[in-house]
C-alpha cells in the first residue's frame, strides 16, 4: 500500500506551526504566493492582523486577496497604513468601508512628523 500522505504541520524552516504566525507575517511581507499557500492549502486560521499587516507593508495586492477570501479586517488596518505612509493603501480602505478613527488620524500626523528634516543647530 501507498503511504498516506499528511498535510504539514510546521514550517520546514523555523518549525513554527502554522497555525500561528505564519499568515500575518506572509501578509506583512507581501508575499501573496505564500499567504495563499498557507489559507488555500494548510487552513491557516487568520485575524484582523492579517489584514492590518498587509496594511503596514503597504501591500495593497495582499490585502485585496486577503479581503476578498474573507479575512476580517477593523480600524487596525488603517492604522497600519497610515503609520506606514502608504496613502494607496489607506484609500482603498477607506472606499471598502475599512473604519476610521482618532487613532488613525493620530498614526498619519506621526509619519508626516517623522518625514520633516531636523531644524539645524544654528541659523
């Protein structure tokens, strides 16, 4: 008889289960290949961090595919593209229905704080 042959369970890598970090990191990445291998072919559970991590990575491919195979998302995801400075990403999930808050305007005004040079030490 053939042997059976069963669906990994660890990363061959880091051997990590796959049930855990693993969809959140791919998505983080923006490794698409990868997150669709682990939801489509290993049920990877996923969370909103799925989503808001694709978000933070500025990963707007990811986290269309990621949407439409129904991760849930919630107000973290635009957080995380504010605070990445990724305003493509932060648009698309604002025309989708992503919510918006104090926290997230509060994520932006820090990358544009980040993004002016240093006053110089003298004038």
């Amino acid at each position: 008889m053939g042997q059976l042959r069963r669906r990994p369970t660890q990363c061959c890598f880091c051997c990590c289960s796959f049930d855990s970090f693993l969809p959140t990191t791919a998505a983080r990445g923006g490794h698409l290949a990868l997150l669709k291998w682990l939801r489509l072919e290993n049920k990877c559970p996923w969370d909103h961090s799925v989503c808001s991590s694709a978000a933070l990575g500025g990963h707007l491919e990811v986290l269309q595919w990621a949407t439409e195979n129904g991760a849930p998302w919630n107000g973290w995801a635009c957080r995380g593209a504010a605070l990445g400075g990724h305003l493509d990403v932060l648009k698309w999930l604002r025309r989708n229905g992503c919510s918006w808050d104090a926290d997230t305007c509060a994520g932006a005004a820090q990358v544009y704080l980040r993004s002016i040079p240093p006053a110089p030490d003298r004038f």
